[in-house]
C-alpha cells in the first residue's frame, strides 16, 4: 500500500518544489495530485511516465551547475581575501561520540551525555518526545552530500523512531517509521497519527497495525518548498497552547478539527527552529537575530489590508551581539568580512537557529524561562535570561565572555534544542563539515571546505542530554495509556514538556469523561494548571461560560487571556451581554498583556455595545504599539464610527504620542480601504470640523496621505469635502492637505497611474506570481517586509533606482548594512540567480506597479545578464 506513494513521491516532489521555485507553468500539471495512500494501489502507469520524464527537465539544472569558477554566495564586486597564514588550520578530526564528550566545555554544574549516535541515526536535524518517551527523529540524510549540493533529490531521508530498552538512558532500538523522503524537515504528532514535513509536501502519517512503520500517508498541504531551497523553507510543526500547529518562516497554521484538517493564515515569523514559553507566546529566530517572540499571537496581526502588519508579532527580545566560540573558527561563510571574525574566533551571531525555552524542573530554578540558542557555524549554545517588563521582553547573555555549552570540535553541530520528560535539555547534533547550503556558500568557504576535507564523512550525528551533575533520573512517560483523570492531573505538572504532551492526548484522544475533571482544575488548579485546564477545554469543544466568566476575573493575566480567547466564538453569536462587567474591568485595570487581548477580540462582538469599552480601553493602551494596532486590525470599517465614539471623550481634546499615533493609523486605513464615501466623511467629519483640534486634524491628514493607495482614482466630480480642503489654514496643514489633494484624482473615464496595455498587464501578473512563489515570505504581501529579516518595498527610496541595479540586487543579492526609508538594515538578501531575464523585469514590473512612485512596464531588455 505505502509502495505507490512511494513510488511516485520522489519525482512528484522534485518536480513539484522545483517548478514551484523555478516559476515553471508546468507546475500546474503535477499540483493537483492528491496523494492518498488508499488510492495509489491502483496509480496509472502514465502518471509514472510523465512524473519521470518531467523529472528530467527539472533536474537538469541542477546537474548542469558550475561549481569551479565562482560559487553562488558569491557577491559580485565583493574581493574575498584569503585567510591569512595563521588562519590556515589543518583538516579537523572526526571524533567519536567518546572523543567528542572531551571536546565539550560546559557552564559549571552541568554533564552532558550521549542519547544516541551513529549508527543507530545518521544526520539528525530534528528530534522529539512522544507521550511513551520514545524519541522521535528526523534524519536528514540528504542535504549537501557535497560541496556542490549535486544528489540533494535523493530520496534517502527518513523518520526513526527511538527507544531505551534497558533504561540506562542510551536508545538502542530504532524502527524506521518512514523512508524515501526528500530533506525532511519536520515532525509533529496528532490524532492518530503522525505529520511530516517532507518537502514540499505537509504529510499526515499513520501507523495502521502497530508494528511502528507507516502504512497510510495522505497530504495535508503542498507548496512548502524546501527542496531547492533548504535554509529558507517552513519546519518547526509544534503545538501550540491554543491546540493549532504552527510553523516557522511559514504563513500558516493546521488543525485537525471536526474530523478534517483546517488551515488559517498567520504571519511568518522565523528562519529554523521554533518554541514556546509557559504562556504558550513563540519563540523564533533568524541567522544574525538570536531571538525573537510572538508578543501577541500573529495570526490576528494582518487581519487589515489597510494597516498592514500590526505591531507585537516578530518582536526583538535578543538583539544581534557577541558569541564566544573555544577554539579558531575560519570556516565561516563569510569570515572575510570586516568585523566578523575576531582573533581568528567568530565574533556576533551567523548561524542562529534551534532555540528553546527551558521549563524543566531538572535545572536550578532561575534557568526556568532561559532561552538556549544554537550557534551551529561556532559550535556552541548560547544561554539567554529573559525578562519581562510592561508587556515586553529583552534578552541578556546569561555568562558573558563564555557560553553554556561550546565545544573545540568543528564538527560540532547544533541545530535543535528540546526540552525532555525528564526536565533535562537535549541538543541535536547535526555532525558534519558542511553546514552552508550551495546557494549561499562562498568561494572563500569553498576553498576551505576542500583544502580542509570538510566535505567528509558523511552519514553522522548525535544527540545529546544536558543536566546537573546531580541528575540520575530519567523519569519515563506512559500517557498513551494513562486514563483521563491521570492526564488531567499532569496539567498541573511543574514540567512544561508534561503540561504539553498531556493536553495534547487530551485533546487528540477526544475523551468527554475528563471534562468533569478539567472544570474542576480550571476553577481550583494552579495558574498553569488553571491554564492548560480551559485551553484543554477549549480543545475538547467544551465553553462552559460559567468558567469562562470566573476565568475572567482570575487573578492570573495569562488565565485572563486564554478566557478571552476562548470567548471570542460566544462573542461573535451572542455579544458581551453576559461579560460586559467582566470586560470594562479588564480594559479599565487589566495587565497590559489582558488588555492587548482584548484589544484583539473585543472586534468579534459586534460594535455596537461595545463603544464604552473600547474607549477605555484605547483611552488606557493607545501608547502601546500592539495594543493600539491590535485593535485597529479587527476594526476594518468601523474606523469612522470608532473616531466618532473616541471623539465624545473629553480626555481625547489633550495631545499624547498615542492619541497622535493611534488617530494617524486611523486615517491610515481610512484611505487604504480607497472607499470615496469615507474618505470623504472622514474629512468633512473630522478634518474639517471646527470642533477637531489642529493636531488631531494634523494626524489624520498624515495618515491619510501614507495609506492612499497610489493612483487611486475615482470618477465624477470631487465631494465637496475634499474640494474644500484648500481652505484649511496655517503650516503644517495647508502642505499635508496640498499632499492629499495630489494623490486623489477624480476623472469622468477611469484611468489609471501607468499605462495598461496587455502586455503589461500580463508582466503583472507573471510578476505577481513570481513574488508569491519567491519574496513574499520575506517582503510580504503588503511590502511592509519583516523585522529582523527584510526591509520594505513599500516607500522604498530603492525602488527609483535604475531597472538595471534592482535587476543585480534580485540576481546577485545585497549585503547590508543599507538604509531604507530612514532605518538600517544588517542583513544578507540571498540573490536568485536561476531567475531569467524576463522573470526578473515581470517581477520589477509587480513591485514598481505596486509600491513605487512611477510604476512602469520593465523590459528584459533593461535588466538583461552581463
């Protein structure tokens, strides 16, 4: 039965990810498959035809890349010194497992130990625990079996499963769960079953006779990536406290509901490796930025076309800065750059990936919340103390001058972290020379990667157990057949990898016994018992309003967080009735992380009845950036009616930063939705009111003309609001208004800012298809780009740049630091060299269309390769 799928599986995912990533048509003939093992018993002989022969086309690039003149990460103009005389180091041995424990140089009061090795696995990328303690991992056999990446297609990857027969806290046994995949990436657990990232396909798994290999696959999602790409692809699949799986640097989040798998959108946040802390926020980050959260969950984030990404999501709490490696590290990608390597050692953040929160008991209590970050190209995790502060978090480098764990050992690593059932930390030991993917490897990595023989051995990998000195226990799970009551009583575990894994079977196995029992932890657990209790609840469909009410009013912010959560369906289909009190306390005198939730959900009731609240609670978080825009993202069209509500508040007449800031994005979005009604009520109303103060008028006039889309244009005569717009008085308003004036253009035919001949509306949309497949995940779909990853598009100085330029910088890339709209940026834009020269003009041609002051038709001609 598996051997249909996986007969066709290779050359359907080669085929699928390149010609997703290569912007082929014949994309479309492949995409529709469904892949459903029951079915493939019967698979027409044709679909192995085609599949084979498109296979062909697809991979002949990548056989036919020149690897000995330059190399992809290649920067073109950058000079690339060679390493100086004392730089130039000997091939670094390969180490045993026994070898490799002496390398290691951890904080004072840790061991570390070995859980297994080869040859029982063999390049390890990703492991986890499941509810028995069996560790699952995800073997990665494929990714660079040389300097120039050829065999990457190969379906040799796998999914083992790993056991401890005889207790001694080594496995011994392994069953291979599934094979033949293609750089897989990513492991998660759900009802019944298993889900695997398997590039570029989001496969759901199960095990049908007990013998632990997989007899039923059948795809959730496809479109991932991940192939041709291997850096820059979604993974991560964790479960979040809300009971949604979510995914770093991917757009959207699953969940097996009601029978069937949904999906829904969020905002990409993330690079490689993804966690959570006890309040469930995710914890992210990207190669040069260490560490980054969720403030607030991100999926209520870009609800607003018109405002764009609000803020909370993808926030700093670990700023790029000083990593401390215990031996010489020249094999460092771009270790010829100023500043990058310090006396021979790698010097900041590179390789960033694999964080963690600890929420073990194992370790001293204040390690409880640190994070623990891999640096994978200077061998070593860096431990980070977190600490929070009006709704805000900031990271600080727990032992300055030293890290938790470094090791002298080149090939050293580390690319995950875990948290254990034994509340001990785990790390997933990659093992090899080669870490840089091809198409970002420079030719001074390159040199060194042959002279120094990094290229081999191959076919490694460990992973380890970090704990005190202290620890000898290895505390053993057995949920899967623990009853309810027993599972209910773990919600309330000290451990957090207890409290997960044990509303997880809750809510999968579906159990209606244990709601009795939940209510009672909601109402009479700890916090973190009263936590997991109403999102297990929730899980299970169970909205008792009697405990959501009194969840409320809990003395807990988080418990008060989840409650509103939870309510937002009861919000929608019956109003704030019966929690109105409860809710105007709550924006009164809520913690701010209370009152950024409800600033996110109060938009589910409807707006009627809800006016008061929402004046106080604006009135009490304007200054705060994601409450203020939080709440503007569910508010899409009742921007007026809320202008009308704050404007019969007589605090609303004294100026603040967040009265300006919040009446600014108002304007904002009011001109972004392009609505001619509401633009002009929005200016009779307000602007033009002799009762709005001249700052207030000030605000939303500069909102206005940043968020008008440009070129938008309307037909018939102007209102006589935006005519009598000259009429206003004094500087700076007279300018602003002048501003307005020349970005509405009101014509008796339609007609457009550039010309709309066939042929450019077909670059357009060729374009527009480019950049979904290609920069959107970085730039996102609004140009608003992302922080901590990418810039801008949207009013962008560097999209008047000649075709010629942008055309370099979308082929060969950029190396910051650069300024764009007034902020810099540090960070590395990969180039995409396989782009032809017609894919790059219909790409400019998109992204001038969309967000440059003069779009324009650009031409291949004016962007063609030297």
């Amino acid at each position: 039965m598996l051997s249909a799928w996986l007969g066709t599986q290779l050359a359907e995912r080669i085929i699928t990810t390149h010609l997703s990533e290569w912007r082929s048509p014949m994309r479309e003939l492949i995409l529709p498959v469904e892949l459903s093992c029951r079915a493939m018993d019967s698979t027409p002989t044709w679909r192995y035809s085609i599949a084979l022969r498109l296979l062909c086309v697809a991979t002949a690039p990548l056989l036919c890349a020149s690897t000995v003149t330059s190399q992809a990460g290649d920067k073109k103009g950058e000079l690339q010194p060679p390493l100086p005389a004392e730089l130039r180091l000997p091939p670094p041995p390969t180490l045993s497992p026994e070898e490799a424990i002496e390398s290691f140089t951890l904080e004072s009061g840790f061991k570390i130990g070995l859980v297994a090795s080869e040859p029982l696995i063999d390049d390890p990328v990703v492991a986890k625990f499941d509810e028995d303690g069996r560790l699952w991992v995800v073997e990665m056999k494929g990714y660079m079996p040389n300097p120039d990446g050829t065999g990457e297609e190969i379906d040799n990857g796998l999914i083992a499963v790993l056991e401890d027969e005889d207790g001694d806290g080594q496995m011994d046994k392994k069953t291979t769960f599934l094979h033949r995949l293609v750089l897989p990436r990513a492991i998660g657990f759900a009802p019944g079953g298993v889900i695997v990232l398997a590039p570029p396909d989001l496969l759901f798994c199960r095990d049908l006779d007990g013998d632990g290999e997989a007899e039923e696959v059948s795809r959730i999602d496809t479109g991932l990536g991940g192939i041709y790409s291997p850096e820059h692809a979604p993974n991560g699949l964790m479960r979040g406290i809300d009971n949604w799986i979510y995914l770093a640097n991917h757009n959207s989040r699953y969940r097996f509901h009601a029978g069937k798998w949904e999906k829904s959108q969020v905002g990409v946040g993330g690079q490689w490796g993804l966690s959570k802390d006890d309040s469930g926020r995710l914890f992210f980050n990207y190669n040069s930025d260490p560490l980054r959260v969720d403030l607030t969950p991100s999926h209520y984030a870009i609800r607003h076309p018109g405002l764009g990404k609000a803020k909370g999501p993808n926030s700093s709490v670990l700023k790029q800065g000083p990593v401390w490696p215990v031996h010489l590290t020249p094999g460092v990608n771009r270790g010829y750059q100023k500043g990058l390597l310090n006396a021979g050692k790698l010097s900041r953040w590179t390789a960033a990936c694999g964080p963690v929160i600890y929420r073990g008991t194992s370790f001293p209590p204040s390690f409880y919340g640190n994070a623990f970050i891999c640096e994978t190209a200077g061998n070593l995790v860096q431990r980070c103390i977190i600490e929070e502060s009006d709704g805000t978090l900031k990271g600080s480098v727990a032992t300055p001058d030293r890290e938790f764990l470094a090791s002298t050992d080149e090939r050293f690593r580390p690319v995950n972290l875990f948290n254990g059932p034994d509340g001990n930390l785990f790390v997933v030991d990659f093992y090899r020379g080669i870490i840089q993917h091809r198409l970002f490897m420079t030719s001074f990595l390159r040199t060194q990667v042959e002279d120094r023989e990094l290229a081999t051995p191959l076919g490694l990998g460990r992973i380890w157990r970090i704990s005190p000195n202290h620890d000898n226990g290895n505390e053993q799970p057995q949920m899967s057949t623990a009853s309810s009551e027993t599972l209910v009583q773990y919600l309330d575990h000290p451990q957090g990898w207890w409290r997960d894994t044990a509303q997880r079977v809750l809510v999968d196995r579906g159990d209606p016994a244990a709601i009795p029992a939940l209510k009672i932890l909601a109402r009479k657990g700890s916090p973190l018992g009263r936590l997991h209790a109403l999102w297990t609840l929730e899980g299970l469909n169970e909205r008792d309003t009697t405990i959501l009410k009194n969840a409320l009013q809990d003395p807990d912010p988080w418990v008060n967080v989840a409650a509103i959560r939870i309510l937002e369906p009861v919000l929608a289909s019956s109003g704030i009735k019966d929690f109105r009190d409860s809710l105007a306390t709550i924006a009164r005198h809520g913690s701010i992380d209370s009152r950024r939730q409800l600033a996110l959900s109060l938009s589910f009731a409807p707006f009627p009845g809800t006016e008061k609240i929402w004046a106080a609670l604006l009135e009490n978080g304007m200054s705060d950036a994601p409450l203020r825009t939080g709440a503007l993202s569910g508010l899409q069209g009742l921007e007026i009616p809320l202008l009308e509500v704050l404007a019969e508040e007589a605090s609303w007449e004294e100026k603040s930063h967040g009265r300006q800031a919040l009446l600014h994005d108002l304007g904002r979005c009011v001109a972004a939705a392009g609505e001619e009604e509401d633009i002009a009520a929005l200016i009779a109303d307000f602007v033009l009111n002799p009762g709005t103060n001249v700052w207030q008028k000030e605000s939303l006039l500069q909102g206005m003309v940043t968020g008008l889309p440009r070129g938008r244009t309307f037909t018939g005569l102007p209102p006589k609001s935006v005519r009598d717009l000259s009429q206003l008085q004094g500087s700076p308003l007279q300018s602003i208004a002048k501003s307005l004036q020349e970005k509405l253009h009101w014509v008796t035919v339609p007609e457009t800012s550039a010309p709309q001949s066939p042929a450019f509306l077909a670059a357009q949309e060729r374009g527009r298809r480019i950049f979904r497949t290609t920069c959107i995940n970085c730039h996102q779909a609004n140009g608003q780009g992302l922080d901590g990853l990418a810039p801008p598009l949207a009013g962008s100085e560097w999209l008047d740049k000649p075709n010629s330029e942008l055309a370099n910088i979308v082929t060969n890339g950029l190396d910051g630091p650069i300024n764009v709209a007034g902020k810099s940026w540090d960070l590395v834009m990969p180039g995409i060299p396989s782009l032809s020269n017609k894919d790059v003009a219909d790409v400019l041609t998109y992204i001038k269309f969309r967000w440059a002051k003069s779009p324009e038709h650009v031409l291949p001609v004016q962007v063609k390769k030297p």
